[in-house]
C-alpha cells in the first residue's frame, strides 16, 4: 500500500485505501452497505502547493473527497464542506517552517488525536490510540495512524460523523460534537450546501454590487464617523447611485439574513466560501424570489438602491440614496470588518477588462 506525499520532489497523491473489508469492518457496518473498492489514480501535482495551479489543487481535493466517500457513504461535499471551514481558519505559518505538502487543511491537535491521557502525544499507533480514547485512525492501510497523512485525517473524520449517522441533520449534529461551535456547525453546514448545489469546488469570481455605468460613484470611506444610534466608525464603502438601480451578488453564496436592521434599514446579507460575510444595506427593496437559506451567484439581482434605515422598520429618506456595501471575515470565534474598498475596485476593474475583451472578441468574430 503507498503512502501519501512521501517525495516533496515528485508529490502525488497516491491514496490507497483500505480494501472495502477493513474499511467497513473498522466502522461495524453491515457488510451489505459496502461498496467495491474505488480504483485510485494519482493525481499529479507539483511539490510545493503554492507553485501549483488552483485547478490541480481543486482537482486533488476532489479526488480525495470522492475516494473517501466511496468507502465511507459519506457524500463528497461534507468532506469538502468542514476542509473549506479548516482553511478559513488557517494561519500562515511562521518563516522557516517547512511547506506542508498536504491537500486538506484538517489540522487535529494532538490532544485530541492521540487521547488527551496518552502519555505520546506523538503517538501514531491505531491500538494505542484507540486505548487511549484518541480520534486518529488508519485510513491508508499503511498500518499508521499519521495526523499529517490526508487519507488518515479524512477517514478518522468520516468514523466520527458517521457515529451519529448519515443523514444532513446527523451530519451537523456530528459536527458539533467535534467542534462544540455552533458558528462552526452553521459555517459547514452553509459550505455544504453550497458544495452540493454547485457541485464543484471552484466558487471564485465575483462581480461589482452595482451594474457598471456613470451612474454611481464611490470613495473610500472606511472609518469615517457615525453618530446616529451612537458614536461609531463607518464599516463598510458607501455606493452614491439613483434610487431603484439595481443591487448584485458580488459573489457566489448563502442569503444569511434578510430583513430590517434600524441601521441598514432593509438590508440583506450573503456568505461565501471564504466564510466572508457581504452586507448590503439601505435597499429600497428586495429581490421578491429571494429568500434566507437561498444560494445566489455573482451578477444576481438581489434588491435596489434606496436611503432606508436610521430608524424604526420602514424609515425612509433620512440620506441621499446610496448602497452600503461592507464585508465581515469569520475566523471561528470573531467575526470582524474591513475595509472592501479595495475589493470593489477590483471586482470593478476586472468587469470592465471582461466587457472589454468580449467586445473584442465580437468585433474579431464580425
């Protein structure tokens, strides 16, 4: 049985699973819910992730989740749904530490790996482990139980959650039992959803809030003061335009809230992948066929530019019309702005690069 990511120089992923016996043998299963042994391809891949394109990345990640699903029942995008929430939460490391080769992002503390009384928190051993009450398991066949080894890391997982059973509600309920978060249960049960309506994991892109024209202008205003409701800085970028233009999703997400806010007035706000929070508030009005729990892509429209808010539900007209557009950054256990100016110029510019390349093309074509 190969190992995963022994040469740094020549990295494949080479996950070899257990032969569906073992596998299901380890998780008590009934031998009627198992499934043949999925062939294993290597998935190639360059030795350093940051030199490797994203779609090779993408690619790998896929592969693994499907690998595992195959001897697990566990459906793909669960796997990729709690491995996204690990990445919004990753830290870069310190300068000098080695690259890691891995292609999840799971992190399991030792702890909680080896059993929090294991006098090896190194311990990398399935039997003692297992005496000592740890998390960690082999899932590569190898006969080690290696924190750092992702077929190790994913099956050790997969035999948590399905202690608790298979369905979407056992599944967050399993996930909360690991995390003891319910932010962190929310999060991933979103990632999730999106994973599966999707059904890939590139969910980049994204799009300027307003439809491009000479109709709005915009500045940055982070950080200015506000005094209604109390002293406080501005969080956010506000967008001047008529009242009635159109707002868009700025991304590919989950519709959070919807609703009245005293300050935002009617105020509607999206989650993306990243764990990024997109408030737009002030609307005039909603996207009718929009409503929480609904995914929304970049481009979308989702309400209309107005001047609500600064009071109590229905407050109108207290400022000129404009969009409030700010961006939050969920790190698990805070939740904090920051400026988006940048952003919105960049998704801005990149509209324009985009209108201007499909109308050269046009003309080329013509």
């Amino acid at each position: 049985m190969l190992a995963l990511f022994k040469n740094i120089k020549d990295r494949r992923t080479l996950l070899c699973l257990s032969a569906a016996a073992i596998l299901w043998g380890g998780l008590n299963l009934p031998v009627s819910a198992a499934v043949a042994r999925p062939t294993i391809q290597p998935v190639m891949s360059s030795g350093d992730p940051a030199s490797a394109s994203k779609e090779a990345q993408w690619s790998g990640r896929r592969q693994l989740y499907e690998q595992m699903s195959a001897a697990t029942g566990i459906p793909w995008f669960r796997f990729a749904a709690i491995d996204q929430y690990e990445r919004t939460l990753a830290k870069k490391g310190a300068s000098g530490q080695p690259v890691s080769t891995r292609l999840t992002a799971i992190k399991i503390p030792a702890p909680v790996w080896a059993g929090p009384l294991n006098p090896d928190q190194g311990d990398t051993s399935p039997n003692s482990i297992s005496f000592f009450d740890g998390f960690g398991s082999d899932g590569s066949g190898d006969g080690i139980a290696d924190p750092e080894n992702d077929a190790d890391v994913l099956y050790s997982m997969a035999r948590h959650l399905l202690k608790y059973g298979q369905s979407a509600s056992d599944f967050s309920i399993g996930v909360w039992e690991y995390y003891h978060n319910g932010r962190a249960s929310q999060r991933i049960t979103q990632f999730a959803k999106l994973y599966e309506h999707f059904g890939r994991l590139d969910l980049s892109g994204n799009a300027f809030p307003l439809p491009l024209s000479n109709l709005y202008s915009y500045r940055s205003t982070w950080g200015t003061g506000r005094s209604w409701g109390g002293a406080r800085i501005h969080e956010g970028t506000d967008l001047f335009a008529p009242q009635g233009v159109p707002v868009r999703s700025t991304c590919f997400g989950l519709v959070e809230t919807k609703g009245w806010n005293r300050y935002g007035g009617w105020r509607i706000g999206i989650r993306d992948i990243e764990n990024r929070y997109h408030y737009y508030a002030h609307l005039s009005g909603y996207n009718k066929t929009i409503s929480r729990g609904d995914i929304v892509t970049p481009g979308e429209i989702i309400g209309w530019v107005g001047s609500s808010g600064y009071g109590n539900p229905g407050t109108q007209g207290k400022f000129p019309p404009h969009l409030h557009f700010g961006i939050y950054r969920d790190r698990g256990i805070t939740e904090w702005a920051f400026d988006p100016f940048p952003l919105l110029k960049q998704w801005e510019n990149q509209e324009y690069r985009d209108l201007k390349n499909k109308r050269s093309k046009k003309s080329a074509v013509n």
